[in-house]
C-alpha cells in the first residue's frame, strides 16, 4: 500500500513539472532570457525561412532539425519564435523546446 502511494506522489509531482515547464515555453516580459521578437508575423516566418535554409548541425541525439513556428506573445502585438527540437530517448543533456534567442536570429 505504502508503494502505491509512494508512486501516486511521484506522479503527480511529475505532471506538476511538467506544467510549469509548458508556463516557461511562453514568453513575457519579465523572462531574463535574450528572446528574439518581432512586430510582424511577416518578418518573423521571414527569419524562419532563413533557419530553414541554413546549414544546420545536429547535437548528441538529436534526430531531426527544430521546427520553428512564429507564435503571437501573450497580451502584446509582438512575435516571437518557437523551435520544437526532437531528441531520441533517454538522451542526457537534451536541449528543451522553447523560444529562440536573439544570437540564434542574428547567424542565420
């Protein structure tokens, strides 16, 4: 009995997790993090364009390219851009999909 308890906690912690890491994948003013953000969704599925055309190098178990999407920010008339990075399983270190900085934006 004091297993299933035990394995009932941990999941729910880990749904708790999770859903404060899908709130982080939205950006708003007050993250410290470098995001690149635009004033039109033109110019930002025009950068886009470019990543998706750039020569791009795959990191330790990743099996694909990101998939950028430009997303509106929340309660502002801005864009930015979000890369959906796909990682084999159990891979240590996987970058986290989220919102792309402003380094990323200006090499490619």
């Amino acid at each position: 009995m004091k297993k299933d308890v035990a394995n009932r906690e941990r999941f729910r912690y880990v749904l708790r997790v999770a859903a404060s890491d899908a709130k982080l994948n939205q950006p708003t003013k007050y993250m410290t993090t470098d995001i690149a953000t635009f004033a039109t969704k033109a110019e930002a599925e025009a950068v886009i364009a470019k990543l998706d055309n750039c020569t791009y190098i795959l990191a330790h178990g990743e099996y694909e390219r990101p998939n950028y999407t430009a997303r509106k920010i929340r309660g502002e008339d801005r864009y930015y851009i979000f890369a959906k990075r796909y990682f084999y399983a159990g891979t240590f270190y996987a970058a986290k999909s989220g919102p792309v900085d402003t380094e990323t934006v200006h090499y490619a």
